[in-house]
C-alpha cells in the first residue's frame, strides 16, 4: 500500500514539473501546435526587409522631443547661427530622468514661443524641424530649427545579462546592438528562438529569430524599432531544473512521512527494507 502511495505522490511532483515549462516562459502563444512550433513570423521578404531599413520613427503622444532654434545673424547667409529657443538640457542617455523636452500631449501639439500651438504628431524628425523652420520664417530672417525625440527606447527581458529599458539612438538599431547593450544572453539562453513582440499591446505582432542559423538569419529581419520588446527565451532545461528545486520539500516532505513505515519493515525483515 505504502509503495503505490509513494508512486502516485512521485508521479504528481513530476507531473507538477513538467508544467513548468510553460509558466516559467512569457509570451506564449495559445495557438500553438502540439509540436510547439507557433504562428510568429519567421522570413520577410526583400522588400518588407528594405522598408526595415529606412524606416523612420513618427512623433507620437506620449514622445518627448527636444527643439533648437537658430536664426542667422545676416540676410546674406554669411553670419553665425544664433540660438533663439532650446529646450534640451544636455542630459546624457544614462542619466535621463523622463522630463527632458517637451511632452507632446495627447492632441499632438506643443506650445512654442511665437507660434503658440502647432502640431507635431504624425511627423519625423526632419519633417517636424522642416514644419517648424517654415512657421518661423513669418517672425525671424532666416530661421533654422532641428527636432530630436528623447525617450526612443525599446526593451530586452529573460536570458540576458542586463535586462530593462535600451536607449534608440537612431530611430532604429539591430538586435545584435540591443543584445549587447544588454550583456549579452546567459548561459540559459534560448538562442534557437528569440522573441520580437511589435505593436499595440492588444494585438501585437510577433517575429521569432533564431541566432544560430545563418542562413535563417538571411531570410529574418534582424531590424527592431522603438517600444519593441526583445524577449530571449530560456531553454526548457532550467525550467526543469528551476520546478525541480521547487519541488524539493516536497519530497523531502514524503520522504519524513514514510520514514517510520521503512524502519518498520526493515526491522521486522531483518535487515530487508520492502515497501
């Protein structure tokens, strides 16, 4: 009796561990197959890597940007810049608290002396700093103005050495560039599978990258964009191992239980120990 108790009780803690896997890991998808292969993208085509390539990031509600006005101090073009309006602070990328420029709301305009409200949202850097150069044209002889969006960032979680928050610098970066910003992957890692999730939260997209395939790298984008997340899954074996060290009292638990049963039986069999 005794020993088909211990089977069952050994069975569950196996059973518990093997379900593991799949807590221990984020941003699974629930259409996955049986054979764990899931519906993230895997290829893109010549084209669709291009527009990776140049693209080039919009100013959102949300951006803070930053904004220099120059006016030259003649007509004929030949004087100095002179700084009419600057909003930046001059913060270095790792000392950046979140306030510097300016926040651009949720109707998209800022307020900027002369001009009063304009609108930003929707527009690049350059579009934006050309938009801007226009308007001060009605107020300044011959006016310059370049905007830069502080806080691109996109994110790096699970088996990498530094995860959190990577500053973009120029509007994107590879994912070689993220990783390394980040220490590199760990031991654990899963480099076969590493996770890019794009998008509205509510509907994101989702490409998978395997880093130990040349030539499934050739067909991948390797490209990320602000406000991506770089997720680097850990191999099932630290899930298991991880359950595992889990379920450890739990045996130990069984093991104090069924003690006395075991001197019992040793000592009524003379030195044979029977479950």
């Amino acid at each position: 009796m005794i020993k088909h108790i211990s089977l069952v009780l050994i069975f569950l803690g196996l059973l518990m561990s093997g379900c593991a896997n799949k807590d221990f890991r984020m941003f699974e998808e629930d259409s996955q197959s049986e054979s764990g292969d899931s519906e993230a993208v895997k290829t893109v085509s010549d084209e669709e890597y291009q527009q990776e390539l140049e693209y080039e990031w919009k100013i959102v509600k949300g951006d803070r940007v930053e904004i220099a006005v120059f006016n030259q101090s003649s007509a004929s073009g030949g004087g100095q810049l002179e700084s009419i309006i600057d909003t930046s602070r001059q913060t270095q990328f790792n000392n950046r608290d979140g306030t510097e420029g300016l926040l651009i709301p949720t109707n998209g305009k800022i307020h900027l002396p002369m001009l009063g409200h304009i609108k930003l949202a929707g527009l690049t850097e350059i579009e934006a700093g050309d938009k801007l150069t226009d308007e001060y044209k009605k107020f300044l002889r011959n006016p310059y103005v370049v905007v830069k969006i502080q806080n691109q960032r996109l994110f790096v979680l699970g088996e990498v050495n530094r995860p959190g928050v990577v500053q973009v610098t120029a509007g994107n970066m590879t994912i070689f560039e993220a990783l390394a910003q980040s220490g590199d992957v760990t031991d654990d890692a899963m480099r076969t599978n590493i996770r890019i999730i794009r998008g509205d939260l509510r509907n994101p997209t989702m490409r998978e990258v395997d880093l130990t395939d040349m030539g499934a790298m050739r067909v991948s984008s390797l490209m990320l964009r602000p406000n991506d997340i770089v997720y680097v899954q850990p191999r099932s074996m630290k899930a298991y191992n991880k359950a595992f060290d889990e379920q450890v009292p739990f045996f130990n638990m069984i093991n104090t239980m069924l003690a006395p049963f075991v001197s019992i039986t040793y000592i009524k069999d003379g030195y044979k120990i029977h479950w």
